[in-house]
C-alpha cells in the first residue's frame, strides 16, 4: 500500500508522467535537448501546482503544437516558411511561451491555499486559472495559426493594414485560415476545460455555474485576441529582414538561398520576446474575463475591429 502512496504523491507521479511525456516527444523530434530540460521544468510545476486539469491543457498546447510544426515540414522548408532545426523547439520556444503559463498555475496553488483559509476571496483562484487559460490559449492559437495558417489559399493580410496583400510567412500577416485556427484552439482548450468541470469536479478551480458558463467563452476570446495581439506586436516591434528574391519580410537572417537585409523593428526583439509579450496580455485578458467582466473586452473588440476595417 505504501508504494501507491508514494507512486500517487504528485512529485513521484510528475517526475514518471514527465519522463514518459518527454521520452517520446524528444523521440518524435518535438524538442532539442534544451527544450527538453526546459519542457520538463514547465511541465512538472504545472502538474505539481495546477493539478491534472491545468495539465491536460498545457499538454494539448505542446502535443498540438508539435503537430502543427512537423505538418507537411518539407513543403514549409522549400518555402522557407518552417522552424529551423527540424522543427525542433529550443528552451527559447518552451519558455517564451510556457514560462506565463507556470507562473499563473503557480498563482492558482498560491491563491487556493489563501482561499481555503479564508484569507482572500474564494473566486480569485479562477482568476488565476483564468490566467492560465489566457496565456495558454494565446499561444496555442498563435502557434497552431502560424504553422497552418501558411497554408491559406489567399495570400495573407498585413494586420497593421488589412488592406494590404503579403507573402505568407510575412511577420504580421493575417489569414482567414489562421484566425479559423485560431478560434479552434480556443475551443479545444476550452472544452478540456469545460469536460475536468463538468465530470471531475474540484480538480480545477472552477467551482460555480457562472465559472463553469465563462470558461469556454474565455478561452475562446482570448485565444482570439491573445493570437492577433501576438501579430501586432510582431509587426510592430519584431526585428525583420526583407529578402531580395521573393520579397518576404522574414525575422531570417537566411532566405532564399541568400543573406537578408534589415529593415526594421527592434534589432534584439525576436519571436520568443513577442510570444512571451503576448502570453502575457493573454493572461491579463483570461484574468479580466475571469473576473467576469466580459463587457469591456467584448467592448475593446468592437471598437478594435471597426477601427482596424476602416483604415
Ligand atoms: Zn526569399
């Protein structure tokens, strides 16, 4: 009996799921090294602090996630449109986008400890939760957009001007496939969410019906929102480079064959600073929508897409 005791501790449970997890996806080229001691990191605090629940979700980001980046690999490449390495993710990739992540399901232990003692009000762990969802559906989204959405039929729009028509893979390029994606992401993780709820009650923080109605449409917004605001600041302030031979505006310093030359944004901002930026508004945004107050940013929306179609 002792030995299911000490098999079921969630630090033993963690340190064999996280093995298992990381044996294969190492395997199936997911990772790098790097990525693999970085993955794990992130991976057993979310275990060991946000449960089975926060779990499953952040797992569906990597499993999904890795997917995506090995989906028609070699028709990306010719393109120049793939990760480098094989697809492989770097600690870079893991903690751009898991380290807001970690640090919200470390706020859900935290703030349920408080609220089990009736220091702090017993909504606010769903608030952190609400965190967690946002960062994690805004890099899902983001990712699983970005890897498919090169895909899209029509070429991309350029989301600090809708008008205008770009290559894909261009940074700040949009497509109606991406944001189709987008939304399914959210969906998905809202679901995983909404099933833990619905059929294992206390494993996640969610603990009425008014949290149980709120975090499909939560994780749906922000993976909307957390993934366009990712572009934005992309387009903004990601340091790019424009290729001589097809023209595409890339965050490469290679393309084509041939060395890029530079053209803007901030020399040292790359993908991982604006992933790790855009987790965290997404954070933010699952906090606010936590705290139930939808009518702002269904309102900021609003205003955000008549102003953006009017330009
Ligand atoms: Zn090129």
């Amino acid at each position: 009996m002792l030995v299911i005791q000490v098999l079921m501790h969630p630090a033993v449970s963690g340190l064999i799921l996280m093995g298992v997890i990381g044996a294969l996806t190492y395997k199936l080229g997911f990772v790098d090294i790097s990525g693999l001691i970085s993955a794990f990191v992130v991976g057993f605090t979310v275990w060991y602090t946000g449960g089975a629940g926060a779990f499953t979700i952040l797992l569906f980001f990597f499993v999904s996630a890795g997917l995506a980046t090995k989906f028609k690999y070699k028709a990306k490449a010719k393109k120049n449109l793939a990760q480098e390495g094989k697809g492989k993710r770097s600690w870079k990739n893991v903690f751009g986008s898991g380290l807001i992540p970690m640090l919200f399901s470390i706020g859900v232990y935290v703030s349920q400890m408080f609220a089990d003692q009736g220091l702090i009000d017993a909504s606010i762990p769903f608030w952190m939760f609400g965190g967690f969802i946002g960062a994690v559906a805004t890099t899902s989204a983001d990712t699983l957009a970005s890897e498919v959405g090169v895909f899209s039929k029509s070429k991309p729009r350029l989301i600090t001007n809708l008008r205008r028509r770009v290559p894909a893979g261009t940074i700040g390029g949009v497509s109606l496939l991406g944001e189709a994606v987008a939304l399914f992401a959210g969906f998905a993780i809202g679901l995983i969410a909404l099933v833990y709820a619905m059929f294992a009650p206390g494993i996640l923080p969610i603990t009425n019906p008014s949290q149980m109605l709120f975090v499909l449409p939560l994780s749906v917004l922000t993976a909307f929102i957390g993934c366009n605001l990712d572009s934005l600041i992309g387009a903004v302030a990601q340091n790019r480079y424009v290729c001589d031979i097809c023209g595409a505006i890339t965050d490469k310093e290679f393309h084509c064959g041939y060395e890029t030359k530079y053209v803007g944004g901030f020399k040292r901002f790359t993908n991982m600073h604006v992933n790790f930026g855009s987790s965290g508004m997404g954070a933010a945004l699952g906090v606010v929508l936590g705290a139930g107050l939808f009518v702002w940013i269904l309102g900021g929306l609003f205003f955000w897409l008549l102003a953006s179609s009017s330009s």
